[in-house]
C-alpha cells in the first residue's frame, strides 16, 4: 500500500500527463483510467475493463471499469455530460451483486470528476483535474486505506486547518481587532475558504484573488473589503467595470457580508497564512468538527491540549 506522499506525486504526474489530452472516451478511456488506478498503486488488471452486465430487463450494457468492491469508473468524451454518465453508471449498479457492489462511483470526462459514495449516498463536489491532488483521500478505500484511517486523517486535517486559523485570529487581535467584529472577519474568511472548494465560488478565484495582493500583505486587507462588499452585491447591481474581475464571485444572500467592519491590518505573515488555508480542501473538512476545534484552539490552554484530546 502506498503511503499518501507517494500517491500525491503519481497525482501530479497523472495531472501533468494528462492535462492537454484530447480526451475519446474510445481512444484514450482505458489508457485513462490505467493511469488513474496507478496514482492509487492499483494493479489496472485487477479490475474488470468493459465489465459486461445485463439489466432487469435483460439489456446488455458494459462498465467501463470495475474494481469490485471498491469503485466503479464510467468515462465519457471530453465536454459531454457528467449528468449523463452518472445515470448510466447508476442504472449498471443495480446489476451488480452484493461482492461486486462498489464503495465509490466515479464518472469523468477527462478534464472533470464527479465522486459519489454509494454507502454513506454523499455526492462530492465536482471538480477538475488540477484539482485530483488536493481530494485524494476521498478515494482512501481505492488505495487500500480503511474507512476508520479515512475518519483519522480527516481528524488531523481539521486539526491542522484549525490551527492556521487560530494564528490568523491572535495575529488580528494583536492588530486591534477583537469582540464581534473579529468573529465575523473570521467567519467571512472562512465562508470564502468553503465556498471555494464546494461550488460557491469558481474553482481557486479565492486563492487567486489573494496571490494578486502584495506580498507584505499591505494592500489585502482593502482587497477583502472590497470582495465582501462585492459578496453583499447582487449581480445586477454591480458596477459594470467591476462586473468581469468579480464575476467568479456570486451574490451571498443573507447578512454575512452586509455589516460595515473596520479595516483589519496584513503583514507578510498573515497574508501567508490565508492562502496556505487554501491548500486545504475545505469540502473535505466537516464544518461540525472544525468549528468545536477553532472554537478550542483560540483558548491557549485548550490549544495545548487539542492534538490529545482529538486523537
């Protein structure tokens, strides 16, 4: 079994190989998924390729790839319909016995993925292949790891993204911010951070916006302002030359970006912090778990007691 800096570097060079392919579900669909099933340290022949199946009905249809069990793969040509493919996929499982009856269902057209855990029925959010690397564990069980070392690796995630979020809350007190005010910037940072990597919000426009500022930090804290207030700004209202710069970023309705707050202050290395936030995937990190730990780790002594009491 290989261990998960292995499989992040196979990801990469799954991601490089494939990133300008031309993507014939006919021509390149095995060739795909062989690569794939590699990144996870999976022997490609011990799955079923073209797996045959008949339906309640009695029609023959054929699964692209099946490693029984654990997941099943259906391909489609570059730009078609995932919607589609699920479907199919879906009508294919019905036909499969209880042994063979997978954990994880994924379909893909070679630049998005859509995974869907057929025992517990979440549906993750789509994503694109540069984002392969950064929702590896969610295909744990396909590389050989448990269901309970899932539970334990997310555990440390969320650990480890409530810990940067801690730094970045003492640095903003030590800077003046504090009360209310502090817990809502944070809460609308935070916001961004999910939004991004669940669908809200176009795939990496967060993190990209905060690359754009300066690398001291010095012009981020009106870089924010001015997203939160785009964030309170239904799309019709916007002002048109704003209109294509924020267009990644749609309307929040409701009242987290509505209240006026005082300007924060960034140095390099709080500027630093918010974008290693993004690094994480926020989609994977429960938002339940995460938020007793934040909660905890602004308290120093209970910061000190945190890794003891979650693991």
């Amino acid at each position: 079994m290989l261990d998960w800096i292995e499989i992040e570097a196979r990801a990469s060079e799954f991601q490089s190989r494939w990133r300008n392919c031309e993507g014939n579900e006919r021509q390149d669909g095995s060739t795909f998924i062989k690569d794939l099933m590699n990144v996870f340290g999976v022997d490609f022949r011990d799955g079923l390729l073209e797996h045959q199946i008949r339906d309640h009905e009695g029609r023959i249809g054929y699964i692209d790839y099946l490693l029984p069990g654990k997941i099943l793969i259906e391909m489609k040509s570059k730009g078609e319909s995932l919607i589609r493919a699920y479907n199919q996929a879906i009508d294919y499982t019905r036909s499969l016995s209880p042994e063979d009856y997978p954990e994880l269902l994924l379909v893909s057209n070679f630049t998005s993925f859509q995974l869907t855990n057929l025992r517990t029925g979440q549906k993750y959010n789509d994503f694109r292949l540069g984002g392969l690397k950064r929702r590896l564990r969610m295909f744990g069980i396909v590389a050989g790891y448990t269901s309970e070392t899932d539970f334990e690796t997310s555990i440390e995630v969320n650990i480890k993204a409530s810990e940067k979020m801690a730094v970045l809350h003492d640095a903003l007190k030590e800077e003046g911010y504090s009360g209310q005010d502090l817990e809502i910037y944070l809460v609308r940072l935070l916001f961004c951070l999910f939004a991004e990597d669940t669908g809200i919000f176009e795939q990496r426009s967060y993190e990209t916006y905060l690359r754009e500022s300066n690398e001291d930090g010095s012009d981020l804290s009106p870089r924010l302002m001015q997203l939160f207030d785009i964030l309170n700004t239904p799309e019709e209202n916007r002002i048109p030359a704003l209109q294509d710069r924020f267009r990644s970023f749609r309307y929040i309705n409701g009242h987290l970006f509505a209240d006026h707050l005082p300007s924060a202050h960034f140095d390099t290395s709080m500027r630093r912090i918010l974008i290693e936030c993004c690094n994480f995937d926020w989609s994977y990190i429960s938002p339940a778990i995460f938020g007793a730990m934040f909660q905890g780790v602004m308290d120093p002594e209970t910061r000190r007691e945190l890794g003891a009491h979650y693991t």
